[in-house]
C-alpha cells in the first residue's frame, strides 16, 4: 500500500508541475510535437516558429520556464495571433514513441542543442532568427523579447 500511495502522489507532483502545456501538446491545441508540420503550417501562414527543446519531466528550468512563461495566459494570446509553437521533449519518464524521441535527436543535432532549455525562434522560412531559452521577468518580458525578434 505504501508503494502505491508514493507512486499516486509521484504521479500527481509530475502532472502539476508539467502544467498546462503538455496538456495542450496531448490534446493537438496551441503547442505541437510535429516540426515539419509546423514549418510548413508557418510558410503557409507567414509566422515565426518558436521551438521549445524541454527536458518537461526533469529539467528545473524547463519546468519554470513552462510554469512562469509558456502557461500564462499573455504569453499564450500572443503565441496565437503571432507563432506556431513547437515542443520537442526529452523527457526521462513520460511515454514517447522510438520515432518521435529519434526525430527529436535528429532536430537537437541539427541545431546543435547543448543544454535544455532551449528555444529557437524560426523565421517563416525556417532560419533560426534568435536561440534562447529561460529568462526572467515572466511573461511579458518573453513577449517582448520576442516582439523584438520578429516585429509584430
């Protein structure tokens, strides 16, 4: 019983502080786990793409990152108008399909990712435009930031 209990609140810790965006990946909303799809979907729509490359299941400052900027609602009002949003996870314990984690390899090799998080802002034709990855000030200051970077 007492493994139970432990594994349950595991459980509930994880999901409370995965937040809500890996909801939104599960559920096809706002954030995407599909790179091409969101290239093609940014071409089509002339958008900037932001790729978040998270460890969401163990890397503390992904974690914060999700839970003070990419949750909040500001940041999303803006992210809808403005971005196609694409979440490329290497979690440590969350399920994820053998193609999706070696695509997500293949993309962090390709730009040449060394730590988590990091975030890339694509222009509408691909080309990176600005690397980042968590910085203070909340949302605002991210939106701003990034205003900065495309313009709108």
């Amino acid at each position: 019983m007492k493994k139970t209990g432990f594994w349950v609140l595991m459980m509930v810790a994880t999901f409370l502080v995965s937040g809500c965006r890996q909801e939104a990946v599960a559920t096809g909303n706002l954030w995407t786990e599909d790179y091409d799809a969101a290239l093609a979907q940014a071409a089509a729509e002339n958008k900037y793409v932001l790729v978040d490359f998270s460890g969401s299941d163990w890397c503390g400052w992904c974690i914060r990152l999700d839970k003070e900027v990419f949750s909040q609602g500001e940041f999303i009002d803006y992210a809808k108008e403005n971005l196609i949003l694409v979440l490329l996870d290497f979690p440590n314990s969350k399920p994820q399909t053998e193609a999706l984690r070696v695509k997500n390899q293949m993309l962090s090799e390709k730009y040449g990712i060394q730590g988590f998080p990091t975030v890339l802002i694509l222009d509408p034709q691909g080309k990176v435009a600005k690397r980042t990855g968590y910085q203070q000030g909340g949302p605002t200051a991210y939106v701003d930031m990034i205003r900065g970077v495309i313009g709108k």
